[in-house]
C-alpha cells in the first residue's frame, strides 16, 4: 500500500479529519508505522526529482526556419534560472516539438542542468542547452510522461488556471512534492482490514498509533444525500440476476460531461501512489478509489446504449452466455469463465464485474453521457476470476479483502458531486440502487472485554481507562464498567 504523506496530511485537513497527522515529525512516524503498523518496504523523499522543474508562461510561439514540425518559443520564468541565456526581454528560448504549444499557456520547464524526472530513478537524463536543427534550446518543455506523470507524451503538460501554478514557481513547490515523503506499507499488514485499502483507514490508523483523534469525513456516511436529477433524462435499466454474488449495486447517469485532461493536482496525486492518469472523468473514480478502498467504473452511456436492445441503456449482472467473449480496457480479450461475474448489456458483455470494464464502452475524449457504477462483488469470486485470467487490478486489491457495502452511496455522491463542479456533467436520472441488505436493520452489537484478556494477549498492563482513550482515537465508543469494556 503506498501512500503520500503529504496527501494524507492534505486528506486529513480537507476532511477535518485531524489538524496534523504529522506532529512529532516523519522519523517519528515511520518509526511507529514499522513497529505498529506493519513492514515498510520502501520510502522515497521526493524532493531531488523535481528540483529544477520551473512552471513557465509561454510569451510567443514561431515556427522552426529548419523543421517543419518544431517550434521555436519563447518562455517567461520570472527570472528563477538567472544562469541560462536570454534574449533583451529577459524572455528564455526552448525549442519544442508538441503540437499543442501555443503563446499564454502555462507549461513546465526544464531548464539545463535539469534531470528529466521520469528518468530520475532509472538512467538519469541530464538536459544541456543544445541546437536542434541550428537554433538553441535550452532545456525543454515537459509532457506528462516526462514529468513521470503518466504515459501521455504527445504533447506538453498544459498547467492549468487552477489558482495554484504561478510563473516562475518550482513545480515540485506548487503542486506539494518538494518535501513530500512515500511510504509502501507492506499489504500482509492489512489482509484483514478491507478499510486499510484506502487512504483513510489508513489516516485513522496513522493517528491511532500517535495518540490523535480521528474524525472521518461529514460526507463519509451511509445515508449520504445524493444529487437530484438536473436535465432531462437519460434512460437506464438495472437487471441484476446474480444478487448472492453482488450484494450491492449501484448506478448513476450523467449527462453533458466534458472529458479532458485532469488538472494537474490530480495527475500529481495519482503519479504519487503510481496510478496513470486517463482522463478526467477515470481518474476522479481512481481517485476516490484510493481514498476509501471502493473501486468505482465510467461507462460511455451512448456506447452501453448502442449494445442494448431497446431505446434506453440496459446494464445487467450476470453469468457470461455461450460463447461470448470481451475485449478489455488493458486490450486483452477473454473467453470468461461460466460463473464469473460479469457487466453486460441485454445483448453483449461490457466489463467483469470487480476487475476491468471493457474498451467497447469506455470513456475517451468523445464521451458526452457517462453511467457511473459502484459495486460490491463477492470478493471469491473476483479472486478466481483475477487468476484464471491474470488480471491483477486495483480493482482486484480491493475487492478480494471484501468491501462494504455500506460505503457505496457515500462514494457515489461524493463522486457525482466532483464530477458536477470540475467536468461540468448535470444528474440526468435518479440513482438507480439495487441493495439486497435493503430493509435489514445494520445493528453494531457491542463487544464485551475485559483488560486483562487485552493485557494477557498483548504484554502490556493497560487500565480499561488506557484501552478506552487509544480506541476512541479511532471511532470506537467504548463504556467502561469495573474491569469490563463493551466496544462498539
């Protein structure tokens, strides 16, 4: 499980989960986090790989007098690298190949002198200033797989108006990987604790061993509201035939989304955990993905309805028919295994259910209506599944540790409303939720213990009062009477 400190420390205060999950410093903390929590398998300090990557304005563009498909630009650093040639403007030249450079974009610089940060961990690449086709770069404009961002390098990383990148600030700086630390916690440590899958089970835990409070979320709650329908509806039809298999399973049109590339914060915090950004649209699921530990899946809402038989979108759970097969997102097809779980329409298969969608309804740059889906499958079933078919996703991870269903409507609507703000999408039809623990009381019956059977198993003398405080720290409630504690 790897995480960023500095993303949980940005989690944590978001949320007001806590004010600092870092008081007494990261040696402190990694050192709790090996003796209480589980293994660390590695830390990596972030700082070096990014320490000359300056964000630029782009003042003009011109075309190469020598090649046809490069760009002569002049870019604006505020002065932050007064040691490379300028022009009287003090404006600074780099040649550039990309076909969406333009005048008044922001970009990243890399100035000479620079390690390309996608090759900082493998064959580090030092830039010089150097002529290309007899004019003088110095140094280079960076895409997103440069910057180790991602596999996109079909053109410059375009750093968008967020409000945080300014011209001539250091990129590392502006987007929190200057002093950020990344730790890969050992996963054996969280076989049993589905909730650890996700940053904040992990915050919780991190505060618990230092003694801090922990608060989830307001969002994070079972009965969380979700967005009302907006715009005219997109009709959608649930079927689901394996309902022992999924316990839950929940759907959600959206209509007029806007796909494109995520800002840059978000491709900062998924590179951070080594996750790939696609788009706007997958990597805001990823990204609540790693948050909770619930896996989330887009659908092209046009695309599922073009493989249904009727006027709407029809998206059923089922066993796989005769001979049907799948192509998926990873470009693999399969022939899957009679009682796997799969997503389908009335017509053909479009995703395992719990592993991968497939590539005939996914999300790309021409997605106008999605379907959003957040389940929960049986986690064995998943697992046999992966392995009959080598498909080890993220998905995957979490599904075989059994997440619960209760989190599925929190997620969603924490999502949708993402979704709403920052891609410009409208709730095109009510939330579609097909619970089979609907109408059954949730009851949290309370653990009876005593002290001395804690103390006995864990050499440790605690008095009830002590046990009390360190599970309060982490959401328990606990009532004390004599020796005994009931926990809930």
């Amino acid at each position: 499980m790897k995480i960023s400190l500095n993303s949980m420390q940005g989690l944590c205060q978001r949320y007001g989960c806590l004010d600092n999950l870092v008081p007494e410093g990261v040696d402190n903390l990694v050192t709790k986090i090996g003796a209480q929590l589980g293994e660390i398998e590695d830390i990596t300090y972030v700082k070096n790989q990014y320490d000359k990557a300056v964000i630029v304005h782009v003042v003009s563009v011109e075309k190469h007098p020598n090649a046809d498909k490069l760009h002569v630009c002049m870019v604006d650093d505020g002065g932050r690298t007064p040691e490379v040639s300028r022009s009287q403007d003090k404006t600074v030249q780099v040649v550039c190949g990309a076909p969406n450079v333009r005048a008044g974009m922001l970009a990243v610089w890399l100035p000479p002198g620079a390690t390309v940060p996608d090759s900082y961990s493998k064959d580090p690449f030092v830039l010089e200033a150097r002529e290309l086709r007899g004019v003088i770069s110095n140094g280079m404009l960076a895409s997103p797989k440069e910057l180790a961002l991602g596999d996109k390098h079909d053109g410059i990383l375009e750093v968008n108006d967020d409000g945080i990148a300014k011209p001539g600030m250091m990129f590392g700086d502006a987007y929190e990987l200057t002093d950020d630390v990344q730790i890969d916690i050992e996963n054996k440590m969280f076989t049993h604790r589905p909730d650890c899958f996700g940053f904040l089970g992990v915050a919780r835990e991190m505060a618990g061993i230092q003694g801090l409070t922990f608060k989830s979320p307001d969002w994070y709650t079972p009965d969380a509201a979700i967005a009302e329908p907006e715009t005219d509806t997109l009709a959608l039809e649930l079927r689901n035939e394996l309902p022992s298999l999924v316990q839950r399973f929940m759907l959600l049109p959206m209509r007029d989304v806007q796909v494109g590339a995520s800002p840059v914060w978000l491709q900062v915090e998924l590179a951070k955990v080594g996750v790939k950004s696609i788009n706007n649209i997958v990597d805001y699921t990823n990204f609540f993905m790693l948050e909770t530990g619930q896996p989330l899946h887009a659908y092209d809402y046009d695309k599922v309805k073009a493989l249904s038989g009727g006027d709407g979108a029809v998206i059923e759970v089922r066993n796989p028919r005769d001979n049907e097969r799948i192509k998926l997102l990873n470009g693999k097809e399969i022939d899957p295994r009679q009682e796997a779980i799969m997503i389908a329409t009335d017509k053909a298969l479009i995703g395992v259910g719990g592993v991968m969608g497939g590539s005939e309804t996914e999300v790309d740059e021409n997605t106008k209506n999605i379907i959003l889906e957040v389940g929960t499958f049986d986690m064995y079933s998943v697992r046999r599944t992966s392995m009959e078919h080598g498909l080890f996703t993220d998905a995957v991870t979490r599904f075989n540790k059994g997440q619960s269903p209760l989190q599925n409507r929190a997620v969603l609507a924490k999502v949708v409303d993402e979704i709403r703000k920052f891609a410009g999408g409208k709730v095109a039809g009510p939330v579609i939720d097909d619970n089979q623990a609907e109408g059954r009381q949730w009851v949290h019956p309370p653990v009876p213990v005593t002290a001395d059977f804690i103390n006995a198993r864990l050499g440790f003398s605690l008095s009830p009062e002590d046990i009390k405080v360190i599970l309060e720290h982490v959401e328990f409630q606990v009532a004390i009477e004599g020796n005994k504690l009931s926990v809930t």
